[in-house]
C-alpha cells in the first residue's frame, strides 16, 4: 500500500500532515479527504459568527508529489436583522 499524506489548508494557513495514512486507492484517498473536510465544516458552523467565507481544503499528496484537493467554502450570510 502506499502512503499519503493529507495536508489542512484553512485560508492562508496550512498545516503539513508528517505521519501519513497507508491507503489501498485513490477512491479510499478521496473517501478519506472529502471526510476530513466534512469534519472541519462541522466544526466551522460550530465556530463561525458571520461574515466573509471561510475556505477549507485537504490537499493530498504522496511521494511523487499533489494528488487531489478537497476543497469546502464556508459562509454565513444573515439575511434578516
């Protein structure tokens, strides 16, 4: 199996993954990202008062390089007062 690494981009912020996760195919890559992005918009709404959008993204990759990217934009935009 080989061995991708699932990198968290919040904005200008990210965050490299060092330890990686063994995975049989690309599909269980992609099951595996797009997860990890629900979780984090999970957590968004949890946190978030308002305001501009906020991007969210897992970026894989393995040894040879950038594979996917999962991407979430996330806003709330209040439309009553």
């Amino acid at each position: 199996m080989r061995r991708y690494y699932f990198d968290i981009r919040e904005g200008d912020r990210i965050v490299s993954d060092a330890e990686g996760l063994e995975l049989s195919t690309i599909e269980a890559v992609q099951e595996e990202a797009a997860s990890s992005v629900a979780d984090m918009a999970r957590d968004a709404v949890r946190k978030h008062s308002g305001g501009a959008g906020r991007v969210m993204a897992i970026e894989v990759r393995d040894d040879s390089g950038p594979l996917l990217q999962v991407k979430f934009t996330f806003e709330v935009r209040r439309l009553l007062n």
